[in-house]
C-alpha cells in the first residue's frame, strides 16, 4: 500500500504539473480554449492533480511512519 500512494503521488503530481503547465501556456499565447475545454478548467485540473499528490504523500508519511 506504501508503494502504491507513493506512486500514485507522483503520477498524480506529474500529471498535475503538465497539464497546469500546458494551460498556462495556452493562456498565455491569447487561447481561451483547447479542443472546447476552456482553459481556466484545464488550469483547475492541473492544481486538483497536484492536492491529490500532496494528499497520497501525506497519507503514506503519516500511516506508514518507520
């Protein structure tokens, strides 16, 4: 289970960062929307991929203490 949230954290985290990334990007080269998805949504997604990182990392630190 420890190496399960450990990896989920960093998927999760790493989708987080691209698609934060990709929609800032779009934002600011003038785009309002990627293929009818607005980009604040995008932008939204990206920083929720980045709690559920966050949130997996806490849980397997604070339940799996050596």
């Amino acid at each position: 289970m420890k190496t399960i949230l450990l990896w989920i954290g960093r998927l999760a985290g790493l989708v987080g960062v691209v698609v934060f990334v990709v929609s800032l990007g779009l934002r600011l080269s003038g785009a309002f929307f990627l293929g009818g998805i607005p980009t604040g949504t995008l932008f939204n997604a990206g920083v929720g991929a980045m709690v559920v990182s966050c949130l997996a990392y806490l849980i397997q630190l604070v339940e799996f203490r050596s």
